[in-house]
C-alpha cells in the first residue's frame, strides 16, 4: 500500500459526520459518497493513547475492540471522564437532557453545555430534548433522580440501535411522543437540586441529519476489521459511529470505532474481503459483502 493513514474515527460537527485522520486531516462524509479503502497488509492495530495522549508502548490491541485502548490507557481515560464521578471540581456548566433512540428505547444523561448537542449526535440519538442545566455534582444528582423516577437507563446498547433504525415511526411527532411524555413526568418531579435550572421542552429531531429516512434495513455489520482487508459501499446514512454502507449486496453497518488504530489506504481489488455478521441468520459470519 502506498501510502497509509491512521484513523482518528468518526467525527459530527455543524456539517456533518466526516472521518478524522491522523495529523487532523478530515474527510468529508455525504450521502451517495463511496466509501472505500482498506487495512495495509501486515498492519497491527495499536493502541490510541489517552487523553490526548500517544500509546507509550503502542501496545497491540484487538480487532474487535471498540475502545481500541490498551488496559492502561483504558484505565487512565476512564479515570479522567465525567462518567467516573472524579471531576467533582469541574466549573463548567452541564446540561441534562433526555434522548431517544427508537421505541421504547429512551435514555437520560449529561454533558457539557459547551460541548451542544455534539453529544448526542455521537450517540446517534434519533431526537432529543433538554432538562436541565447546571453544575455538574446537580446535574449528575438529577441524571440519577431521573433514572430512578422515569424507570430508564444511562446507556442503550449500540446493537440495539442498529436494530431499529430502518423501522422508526415517520413523523416528528410520532418519533417525539416518548420523550414528550417524559419530559413531562420529569419536570414535576421533586428533589430536584434547587443550582439545577430546569429547561422547557424542546425536541430536536435528527431523521434528516442522519439520513434515516427511507433507509433499507442492514443485513449485517462488519465484526472487525484484518490486515489486507478492503471496505468498499455508497454511505446511504450515518448515525453515531456508524456507517450505513450499500455494498451491492445489501447494506452493512460499519462501526467506525473499528477503524482507529489500523493503518488504512486506497482499496485495492483482489484484497481478503473483510468478516461481517449476518443479521436474522445462524450462519454467523460471512466473507462475501466487502
């Protein structure tokens, strides 16, 4: 392979999801684009450090893994997240907020105000709305209240959400009813911590954002990436970390956290074709979609 680049993931801002690379190169990602290149042959996937922060072993890590950490990094990044409760003193403001990824499918959780609804475009939250703003200690107590009160968890699994996407009620209004009636249960609640200020109901739809509407239904997702592997389909849609990619055989999910940590290039023809998971089938995995 001629030349290789490192994959930093999937990355959404105002104008869309594109794909982050090494030294901060981005590639652009629109609907119709073909989406194509493979592992570099004898490439080992290394560990992507933390917090900023190269591997200082570049340590091997699994192709299945979606972290694509080793344990220590892993330990270190965890240890400095919000998620860990160890950010006590962090000043900025935090925004709790409700979000919703298909029917019966709702989640609460936080994130920094600063950071906008980044946060949930990463998740690949369908729609969304706002609770709440405040320090961070409130709106972790009110994150807990909630889940306690509303009966729903701080984390959908991905595989879940791939499961729906294809299937999702067609109006905005349908597709907020959920959160609409949650919202409401959760505002009147009591208990909740007099330094959080409670934020009016406002969904935030993202069908269009990310191309969800009409979409065919997945017949499989792609298990890992291997060295000599080629990854070749026209992106018909993107939500969170994942790639909804036409490959002329049906269209496969590729969770772009499989990426990172490969050395990537141009497809060639003729390379190993990459293990993909069949959906609704027993035979496990099948080599013949990339």
């Amino acid at each position: 392979m001629a030349q290789a680049w490192k994959c930093a993931g999937l990355r959404w801002s105002a104008d869309g999801p594109g794909l982050v690379w090494s030294g901060g190169r981005r590639s652009a990602l629109t609907w119709g684009k073909r989406v194509a290149f493979g592992v570099a042959e004898g490439s080992v996937r290394t560990c992507r450090g933390a917090r900023g922060h190269a591997c200082p072993v570049a340590a091997a890590v699994p192709g299945r893994s979606t972290g694509a950490r080793c344990e220590e990094c892993a330990r270190l990044d965890r240890a400095h997240s919000v998620a860990a409760d160890t950010l006590a003193d962090d000043p900025r403001p935090y925004r709790v907020y409700l979000a919703w990824f298909g029917p019966g499918m709702v989640k609460v959780g936080i994130t920094a105000e600063e950071r906008g609804p980044a946060r949930l475009l990463e998740q690949g939250a369908v729609c969304f709305t706002w609770l709440g703003v405040g320090p961070l200690m409130a709106a972790r107590r009110s994150e807990e209240l909630l889940r306690a009160a509303l009966r729903v968890p701080d984390r959908i699994p991905y595989a879940d959400k791939r499961a729906v996407r294809s299937a999702l009620p067609g109006t905005e209004p349908e597709r907020a009813a959920e959160i609409t009636g949650l919202h409401a249960r959760a505002v009147a609640l009591p208990g909740w911590p007099e330094s959080l200020a409670r934020a009016p109901l406002r969904v935030v739809d993202h069908t269009a954002v990310f191309g969800l509407a009409g979409l065919p239904a997945a017949v499989g997702e792609v298990r890992e990436l291997v060295p000599g592997g080629v990854i070749g389909g026209e992106l018909v849609a993107a939500a969170g970390p994942d790639l909804h990619l036409d490959t002329g055989s049906g269209v496969v999910v590729l969770d772009t956290r499989l990426l990172t940590g490969w050395e990537l290039g141009p497809a060639q023809e003729g390379r190993r074709r990459l293990p993909v998971r069949r959906f609704r089938e027993d035979a496990g995995v099948q080599d013949g979609l990339f």
